[in-house]
C-alpha cells in the first residue's frame, strides 16, 4: 500500500509496512528451491526419504542405547550365558537437546581407584545419579549390547558384589583397558545432522498448509524425532488440499458472504511452542517410566 500527493507537478510516494519484499522476493533464489520442492514427484520423494531417514534413525539408536538396568538383569544374563566383560564406569545423564531431545545414559570411564571406588564412595557423588560410578557388562545380543546397572537402585556394596560375582563366573574384567567407541555415539551423530536436514526442510521446503513455518520449527523439538515424521507426513506426503475459490464453494454449499478464496486456517508460532512443550512433557513422564518397566524393550527420550 502507498499513498501519493501532487507537489511541484511530481508525486511522491511514501513506503508502508506493507510494501516491504517478502523473503522470497529479497531471496529469489529461496523461492525456486521452494517451488522446485513444491513440484509433486520431487516433494513425494522429499517426504518419502524423510520417513525412511527417521525410521532408520530410530532403530539404530533403539538398537545401540545403552540400557540402565536393575541388578536383576545381570543375574539374568549370566544365566543365559550372554556376559562377556564387565567394567567400572562413570554414568552420566545427558540433558534433553533439540529435536533430539535425548536422556540417554552416557558411559564413560570410571574413577581412576577403579573397583576401590565402589568401596568408598564419596558422599556427595552418591547423593544424585550424575557422574556416578556403577558397573557396566557387555553381552553378546544384537539389541542393548551394554547394559548399565542403574547406581539409583544397586547401592555400592550391591555393586561390588555384583563385579565379585562377574569375577567369580569368569568374566573378563575390561576396567582398566576398555575405551567407549560405542555406535552410540555415531548414531548420535546421524541425529544431530537429521535435525539440521529437518531444519532446512522446514526453512527451504514447500510452503506448510496445517500450520507456517514457526510451527513446525518448534515441533521438531520433539522428543524420538516425531516432529520431523509429523512434518514429513503431514505436510510433504499429504499436505492440506488448496484453497477453494468463494465460487466454487458457492456452486456447493451457497451463495459466498464475500469475494476471494475460502482459506483454511494454519497454526501459528506459538500454538507450536506450546504444542511442543506439552507434548514434550507427556513424551518425558511415560517414556522413562516404560524404560525403567522394560529397559530392554523400551528407550529413553
């Protein structure tokens, strides 16, 4: 919009808000990468190779997690046969991260008294389950080939007696050789470069129809990658149909109150925070609590 008065024969025009170049016309570069996406063969496979990047992504983390584990579990597998090393590490938490979103344990070597740290403790580094010396064991299966008992549970006599156990069966002792190169952390990887793919898509991809572009940027937040399988399936496989012209749903359903296209509403920015946060919390109760039931079967956000 514009507005013009006659001076000295000239008009001179003064510059609105809404006269200002949108991003794709200040980029045009940007908005032919959009409408090259947008074209239905090429978006098909964009989304396609979206799920099937989550999907793989997913199992390789299901399948290399490290699992905190009851004491139980160490009976139980040294019954089957399943144990081949063991060691004294150092459990640490990760905090959640975007997209990601990630509290799986991570192992790292532990205390340089070795088994002598589960013997006397310190006060203070048994009082949280951060950076705590617990015992490690590796297992000959194809899911969850580490396994963690969990420091909250096992107190540090529980955990001695569990390595003299281990050491008793014969299991070799791997505390003062073994190095972490888990595909743990080359999964972890994957996920922090899905994220930024997911983030280019959001950004470079064809226009949303559910909800704008600050939505989705906010649901990739969520935990198990599901924003990004949200996206790619509601809005890249199957995005809203276009907008009616008034007319035609008037040849439908009646005469139109007023002239132009019958548009579907889109979530905003901040119905997406919001969205993500809530949905973020209900993800971060039930999935632990599921881990915690079944480590084996189920992992953490």
């Amino acid at each position: 919009m514009s507005t013009g008065g006659a001076s000295g024969g000239g008009q001179r025009m003064v510059a609105t808000r809404d006269d200002r170049p949108s991003v794709t016309q200040s980029a045009p570069w940007l908005a032919g990468i959009r409408l090259t996406l947008a074209q239905a063969p090429l978006r098909q496979v964009l989304g396609v190779v979206a799920v099937l990047a989550w999907a793989i992504w997913l199992t390789a983390t299901w399948v290399t997690q490290p699992r905190v584990v009851p004491p139980g579990q160490v009976e139980s597998d040294l019954a089957t046969g399943e144990v081949m090393g063991f060691a004294v590490v150092t459990l640490v938490d990760k905090p959640s991260g975007w997209f990601v979103s990630t509290n799986s344990p991570e192992v790292s070597p532990g205390p340089e008294q070795g088994r002598d740290a589960l013997r006397e403790p310190d006060a203070d580094e048994w009082s949280t389950g951060n950076g705590r010396p617990t015992i490690a064991y590796w297992v000959d299966a194809p899911v969850a080939a580490l396994r963690v008992v969990d420091p909250n549970i096992a107190s540090p006599l529980a955990l001695e007696a569990i390595a003299d156990r281990l050491d008793t069966n014969g299991i070799e002792d791997r505390t003062t050789s073994v190095t972490f190169t888990t595909f743990s952390g080359g999964v972890g990887k994957a996920g922090s470069a899905l994220s930024l793919g997911a983030l280019l898509v959001v950004i470079m991809g064809p226009r949303p129809s559910r909800g704008n572009r600050w939505f989705w940027f906010w649901m990739l937040g969520l935990p198990f990658g599901l924003g990004l399988l949200a996206l790619a399936v509601l809005e890249i496989l199957r995005p809203r149909p276009p907008d009616a012209p008034l007319d035609e749903v008037a040849a439908r359903d009646g005469p139109p109150r007023s002239t132009g296209s019958m548009s579907h509403r889109r979530y905003g920015g901040w119905a997406g925070f919001w969205l993500s946060i809530g949905a973020s919390m209900l993800i971060g109760a039930v999935a632990p609590a599921l881990a915690t039931a079944q480590p084996l079967v189920f992992m953490l956000p």
